[in-house]
C-alpha cells in the first residue's frame, strides 16, 4: 500500500506525517507450471481452476508442478518437497493448542506489532469456567507482563497476545519482530525549551476516553441504511480535509505560555466562588 498523508493532532501540537504498512507477510507459495511432459518448456505460469496451465492446457500430474513466490512480474521457484516439510515441521505444532508465557509486557509489546486478527475466547464447557476466571484474574492483576503464545488456527502458527476485556478473554495477533520492516531514519532535534511547556501543558489537553467519540459515523449510518433494506450504491470518495498548517515553534511557546497563564486564573475564580 502506498504511503498516505495522515495529521496527528495533539492539543496545539499538529504533526504531518505518512502512514504506511509497518510490516511484510510470509510469502504465499504459488503452484506454478513450467511446461508438461509432451509441451515446450516455458515460463512459471500459475496453476487455474480447474487445474489448468494457459499455456498447456489440462494439468494431469501436480507433480509436475512447481511451487514459487511472485516478485513484480518474476516468480522464484522453491523446492516443493522442502516446503511440504518445513510446512509440517513448523506450521501445526500448535495446532488446537495456545501455549502461554508471561512476557514483560514494555519489551514484548516494543518488539511486536499489531496483527490482524481479534477473538473472543470463552469456555468451551461449564467445568472449565473456574479455569478459566483464574487465568482472566491472572492476566487482570499482573498487567506489567504480556501473556503471549502461539496457536495454528489455520495453516500457519501465529504469535498471539492475550488480553481481557469486561472479564472475557481477548486472543489478539501480533506481529512477530522478524515480520517487523526496519524503522525509517528521522531527523530533527528537540526543542528542549518547547518540550518543557508542551509537557506542562499536559492537563490542559489529556481527555477521559469517551468511546463514542470514536465511533465511525459512516460505518453506522451504513449500517442503519442495510438494516432497512435499501439498496446502497456508493460511488467516489468523500474529499479529504485540508492539511492544517504547522505551527512555528515560537508560536507554540506563545501559546502555551498564555495558557498556562489562564489555568490558575481559572483555578482562582473557582476557589472564590466556593469559598463565597
């Protein structure tokens, strides 16, 4: 996915920026086919349903077939035999099974990266409950660790981390650290003068979390339209809202400095008010 232009905004602080997928997937093996017995050797094409070469015709033999990774245009062929085996080596050790241990919570969440998959998971039998509300009272009262494990739910083992939300636990994947793409290199250096009123200032800007401040309006509007039964067509894509201009340093310091100058003021009148 191509970079794409985002705003952080943090009170007075607005922060242009790029967003961009932060890490790569295992490559997916294609079946490919490089010419049959009785037709010329040609290219890696890949395999179509029903078991089909473009360039062959009918494939009759998958043995015939290669396996390879797609680059650009250009495919880099693997051993097959050597894929079936690291394949079952590797991919269904955990098959059915999440085997948990505790992490440090900072260095494991560091290392990692969000994944793409979130479960709910809850008892499979009433006998298991009591289990099951020791490991959710474990994880709820040691949030300094991060409980992490692997679990094959499909073909491949995937890293997971397991939370709790209202009392049930939460299988969320990660992103091992080896998936993890090198972090760009940045310039700039801080203003330490600026930080220190920024970091000042925190209180002025830190809000409760309000979940329904967050909430896709679109997604529910949607929503609401489906459950009516219309018929949605939507076409184009609503215009994106112009870059807020960045604020000059000294611009900021001004700024915080009035409102740290305007905080105790407010304090004051409160004061009197109650005291009157």
């Amino acid at each position: 996915m191509a970079a794409r232009n985002i705003n952080v905004v943090f009170g007075l602080l607005t922060i242009a920026g790029k967003s961009d997928v932060a890490t790569v997937t295992t490559p997916s093996l294609a079946y490919l086919c490089v010419g049959q017995p009785g037709h010329p050797e040609h290219d890696p094409i890949p395999r179509t349903a029903p078991y089909t070469c473009s360039a062959c015709g009918p494939i009759t033999d998958n043995e015939v077939l290669k396996r390879g990774v797609k680059s650009g245009s250009t495919y880099t062929l693997v051993d097959a035999e050597e894929a079936a085996e690291a394949k079952a080596e590797y991919g269904k050790a955990y098959k059915g099974t999440l085997n948990v241990v505790p992490h440090p919570a900072q260095e494991f969440l560091t290392s990692t990266g969000e994944g793409k998959t979130l479960h709910y998971i809850v008892p499979a039998e009433a006998s298991a409950a009591g289990h099951y509300q020791l490991m959710v009272k474990l994880i709820t009262d040691h949030p300094e660790l991060a409980f992490a494990g692997l679990y094959t739910p499909m073909s491949a083992t995937s890293l997971y981390h397991l939370t709790v939300r209202e009392g049930v636990l939460v299988l969320a994947q990660r992103t091992r650290e080896q998936n993890m793409k090198p972090v760009p290199s940045v310039g700039g250096e801080v203003n330490d003068g600026l930080y220190a009123m920024l970091e000042g200032a925190l209180d002025s800007f830190v809000t409760a979390y309000d979940p329904a401040a967050y909430e896709s309006e679109y997604e529910a509007k949607l929503t609401e339209l489906i459950e009516a039964g219309e018929t949605i067509s939507l076409s184009g894509d609503a215009k994106p809202e112009a870059l807020r201009s960045i604020a000059s340093d000294e611009d900021l310091m001004a700024q915080l400095a009035a409102l740290q100058k305007k905080r105790p003021a407010k304090k004051a009148v409160a004061r009197k008010k109650v005291s009157a």
